[in-house]
C-alpha cells in the first residue's frame, strides 16, 4: 500500500508537475489483477482498484492498517466502473454489482473478494467508528440530481448512493457523476469544504483524452492532466473541478467529520485565480 502524506496550501505554492502528480495523482489503481492500494493522510483515506480478469481476488489487509483484517476500523465503498457487471462477496454473500452501482461494506466485514471478467471495481475506504449493514445501491435506488445545462457545456446527472439520505455510513460520502454527451466542465461553480477530503475517480475516458483538473487554493490554482481510470486526492482547502477533451463520468468520495452533502463554500467564478 502506498503512503501519501498529507500537504498544507503553502507547500503546494513550490511543488513543479512532477511533485504535484507524485502527491496528488493515483495513476495506477486498475493496472491489475491484484488491489493496489493508496493511504491518503488526509481524512485517513485509502482508495484503490483492481481488475478481476478470470481471477477470484481477496481484498488484502497491509499491515500498514495494524489491524487483523482490513475493515477491522474502516468501512468501504466498492463502485464497478468496468464494462459489465462483477460480483463481490462479503463473508459469503454475493452481490452482483453492475457498472455505476455501489456496494457499500460495513465496518466488521472480515472477507471482501472481486471477480468480474470485464469488470473494474474502485475502492474507496474511510475509518468507521459504528457499523452499518452491508447494502448495494442501484442506480434506480440512488438519488438523481440534473444540474448544468448544454450553455455551460456542464450537463450532468449525480447519482448520490452513499449519503445520509440513502445507504448509510458512519464516514463515507459518494457517488457517481455522469456529464452528458457534449458537456465537458464539472463542479462549476467549485467549492471547498473545510472539514472533508474529496477524491474523485475519473472513468469512462476513451483512450487518448483527457480531463483538465483544477485544484489548490481557489486564488492560486493549479493544474493536473488526467487520464481515465486515474484519482486525484482533494485536501479540504482545496478546490477541486476540472473539464475534459469529451465527456465522462467519475466517481466522487468523501470522508471526515461531517456528511452533510450541501455543506460547502461556493467559490464564485470571478474569484477564482
């Protein structure tokens, strides 16, 4: 499992591309059949991936974690952002999870395993303090929200399945957004939110595109050229939107000490530097 220490706005202001993609930029999470892994300190965070192909694959447990098994204290959040449908079987019970849908991992689950020939599943993990019942959300059970319009080139739809209006959790905060065919920016107008960290997943990318995301302090932005199937790490001071070269979707998760979806500080576009 890789290490990402946690970063202050002011140290930001000197790292070149290279320093920002090292800190900020999970590239590989999909590169195979094994779970790779990423520790943010931010939020105490750990996303990660993992491409079943024709193999059975077990959710490991690091021993960076110091735990007996990996969701000992953590809850997870497993969205298929593959081709076709994959399963995904927690202490013996199978949930077949199809592209976009989540399946939400309750904290005390001791045995997590993927399979799926043309699925990809991205994980998303928060420490948990109270366990929720294990529950898969559809996207017919996931609450749509339109926002944007074809003038903005920002047409999307958000599917919120982990939330407190939905499938329930002690931290965890996620969904899906899916921009409409034609529309390219996201999260516009930007926030932040001071007391969550924010990752989103960028996924149905063709090859040879890419999305543009935007992130720092919104008076000093910075810039990191995304490909699909790569994660960018938001810090909570950090503003976090971007836009692409086509539309895509991604999958956007929080974790910290406050689940309220609409608690944010709106950056308005004319202050954005």
């Amino acid at each position: 499992m890789e290490i990402r220490h946690a970063s202050a706005p002011d140290e930001v202001r000197g790292m070149d591309t290279a320093a920002l993609r090292e800190r900020f930029l999970a590239e590989d999470l999909l590169a195979g059949e094994a779970v790779r892994l990423v520790y943010s300190h931010h939020d105490r965070l750990v996303i990660g991936g993992v491409r079943p192909g024709g193999a059975t694959v077990a959710l490991p447990d690091p021993p960076q974690l110091r735990s007996e098994f990996f969701l000992q204290r953590r809850e997870l959040g497993v969205v298929n952002v593959g081709a076709d449908a994959g399963r995904v079987v927690v202490d013996g019970t199978g949930y077949d999870v199809a592209p976009k849908e989540c399946l939400y991992v309750g904290s005390g689950a001791r045995d997590v395993t993927f399979a799926g020939a043309s699925a990809a599943f991205y994980l998303v993990s928060t420490a948990a303090h109270t366990a929720h019942p294990t529950r898969l959300s559809r996207l017919a059970d996931a609450e749509p929200v339109h926002l944007g319009g074809a003038e903005g080139s920002n047409e999307r739809t958000i599917y919120k399945h982990v939330h407190a209006g939905g499938v329930r959790s002690c931290e965890l905060v996620l969904g899906v957004t899916v921009l409409a065919p034609g529309s390219m920016w996201n999260t516009m107008p930007c926030h932040t939110h001071d007391r969550r960290t924010e990752v989103y997943f960028y996924f149905d990318l063709e090859p040879g595109h890419r999305v543009v995301h935007l992130m720092g302090r919104p008076d000093e932005t910075r810039n990191l050229i995304v490909a699909g199937d790569q994660a960018v790490i938001s810090p909570p001071w950090s503003v976090h939107c971007g836009f692409g070269t086509r539309s895509y979707a991604f999958v956007w998760a929080m974790g910290g000490e406050n689940q309220a979806y609409d608690d944010v500080e709106v950056v308005a576009l004319e202050d954005m530097r």
